[in-house]
C-alpha cells in the first residue's frame, strides 16, 4: 500500500483540487480525501493575465508560480489533515501547475507547451518528492501534450467488449474514447466551461452560471451557432488540443462582430450549445457505437449543460463519473496522482495514439524532498 497526492489546477483557473489517493498491488488508485482551494484574487487575475504577452512577463512569472506552490501546499496541508496523515507517509504527489502557453509543434516544428510552477518550492514547502512538468516530454516527441488523462481514464473505467467515452467538462472539454477492443483515443473537443464562465463574468459579474440555469432561460441562436461551429479547430482531425490562446475574450468578440445582436441570456444558451453539440459530435464522429458517456469536471454539475448532452447523443447511456466510481470533481488531480505514480515506476504516462507522439514516453520531472 502506498500514498499519492494529485494536485489539478486548469483553464477554468477557479482554484486547485487536491487528491489523497491510497493504493495497493492487487488495485487501482482511490481516492482518500479531496479538497477544492480557490485561488486569492490578485493571482487568479496575475494568472489570466499572463496567458497573453505583458510587460515584465517573465518576473511576474517567476513570483506567479511561487504564490502557485505556496497555494499547492495549503491544499497539500488540507488532505493530509482530512486523513489524519503526516506528509512523511506519501510517497509523491503530482502536480500539474498552471498551463499559461499552448504552442505544441508551432514556431520551429516542435513548439512547446508552458506550466507555471515551482517544484522545488513546492517540495520545500511540503517535505514530499514533487512530479511535475508532465506535458513537456510528449511535446519532445513530437506530440501534443495534451490531453494527458486517457492513460488514467483508461485504467479507471474501461471495460472489455464494451465502448465507453470520458468527457471532462473544465474549462477546455476533452474527451476519451475507450473502445470494445481496447484502442484508447482522445482529444480536446473544444470549449468547455471557459466561454461560458467568460461571458457570465462580462455581463453578469459572477464566476460562472450555477446550474445553466442562465443559459436555460436563453434560446439557442442557430445562426450564431453554425458561426461557432465553423471555427477551423472543430474540423480539425485529431491529434489536436487548445485552450485559452484560441477560445478565450477576444475570440467572443470576433464571434459576436457582425452578426445580429442577441439578448445576453442567448448568447450564453449558443454557447452552452456550442460546447455540448461540438463534445457529441465528437462522439458521434469517433465512436459512433458508444454505449455510455461518463461526465466530469465543473461541467458535470450543469444540469442544463448535461440535458443538451444527453439530447444530442439520445441512444448513450449518461452519468457523471460518480456512477463509475470517482467523484466528478476529483478525476483530473486523481490522474495526476496516477501519473506520478507512473514516473516513478519508470512507466509510460502518455498515449501516443491520443498525443501523437512518436511513442510511450515516462512523463514529469522529479523534485526529491
């Protein structure tokens, strides 16, 4: 038996999920305790910020990913406290950091993909070996680095002769194909929660709209959808990923500039729309023989958004991922838990069918205690 902790910030940049995760020779990883810690303010706002280019970007880098380590080790302290278990007892904890720059094979063939973090803070802070820097190897080899979690997916949920798909709702979807025959594929589909979030923020001054219920007082603009959907990312064949360098605000402007202006409460239907049809018809296109769709990520807590899912794939079976065993909300820093566990095994992380890289890669960088 032994102990790992998974540590999962991502585009939506509500905050760090923390995951204590216990594990044995004859089982997967199960999760033990779970805690959300929301990000201060100023380094939600300092984070946003650095997804595009600034002034004296790579100072205010360098302290971003300090003020990260030292929020990771309060969610870090927070698990432990909740199992009783003193930090000497885990054996490693996996740490994604805050992704600020997508550009796999861009620029000079090979691109790159940027996680602010700081590792070694992060080890001196807790007192446990730090796996972290997991995307960078995959990009090296030719892949996309993203998205990492259908190895995890992979060995949590699937099941032989049966074809089953993962979606995860953040703030980019992505999504995991498991197939009859044992063939895992995935991709990004497109925007999840980060429109959204984006638009409710603009013209409502909230996070993000609880429920869908916003959205559901909407209608659907058809017109403002077939725009959305004719972005080129949506016909692009996989292996393909994205995030906030393409579907962020200034990609909200452009859609809404020159076409008939629509009531608030229907741009954010269309979008709550857009992320459901481009999700299933990447089902649809890719496994068209799906039995069942498991559900995570804030996402999964839309009842709005989940009830356009199931309406645009009525012949699949649908739940959150609780349904199968892991809390909706803890799968992603549960992957990465499994994923530090696998680099210190000396094992493949990623899936080179999902990534395109050349091959199996060992992924993440050890900070020993």
């Amino acid at each position: 038996m032994a102990w790992f902790i998974g540590l999962m910030s991502g585009t939506s940049l509500d905050g760090v999920d923390a995951v204590l995760a216990e594990t044995s020779a004859s089982g997967p990883l199960q999760s033990r305790a779970h805690r959300h810690l929301p990000f201060p303010a100023a380094l939600r706002a300092e984070l946003l910020a650095l997804n595009t280019s600034g002034a004296n970007e790579l100072h205010r880098a360098a302290l971003a990913a300090n003020a990260l380590a030292t929020v990771y080790a309060e969610a870090v302290q927070a698990v432990l406290s909740a199992q009783g278990l003193p930090a000497a007892a885990v054996t490693a904890l996996g740490a994604h950091g805050q992704t600020v720059r997508h550009q796999p094979g861009l620029h000079d063939g090979t691109g790159y993909t940027l996680q602010l973090f700081n590792g070694a803070r992060l080890a001196e802070l807790t007192g446990i070996d730090v796996v972290c820097d997991f995307r960078s190897r995959d990009v090296a080899a030719g892949g996309q680095g993203a998205p990492l979690v259908p190895a995890f997916h992979a060995a949590s949920f699937a099941r032989p002769g049966k074809t089953q798909a993962v979606l995860n709702l953040g703030g980019i979807a992505n999504v995991t194909l498991l197939h009859a025959d044992g063939r895992v594929e995935g991709f990004d589909t497109g925007p999840a929660n980060v429109l959204m979030d984006t638009w409710c923020q603009q013209q409502r001054g909230q996070a993000y709209d609880e429920g869908g219920r916003w959205a559901a007082s909407g209608r659907v603009d058809e017109p403002l959808l077939a725009k959305a959907l004719s972005d080129p990312y949506f016909s692009l064949a996989p292996p393909k990923s994205t995030g906030r360098e393409l579907f962020d605000a200034r990609w909200l402007h452009a859609w809404l500039a020159g076409a008939p202006k629509a009531a608030p409460a229907d741009v954010m239907a269309t979008l709550a729309a857009l992320t459901a049809r481009s999700a299933a018809q990447a089902v649809r296109m890719y496994a068209p023989e799906t039995q069942a769709l498991y559900v995570c990520g804030g996402g999964a807590a839309n009842a709005h958004l989940m009830g356009l899912l199931q309406s645009a794939l009525p012949g699949v079976a649908m739940a959150s991922t609780a349904a199968a065993g892991v809390a909706p909300d803890q799968v992603e820093a549960l992957a990465f838990a499994w994923l530090a566990q696998a680099c210190l095994a000396r094992q493949a992380g990623n899936v080179p069918a999902v990534t395109g890289a050349r091959g199996p890669r060992v992924l993440g960088a050890l900070y020993p205690a």
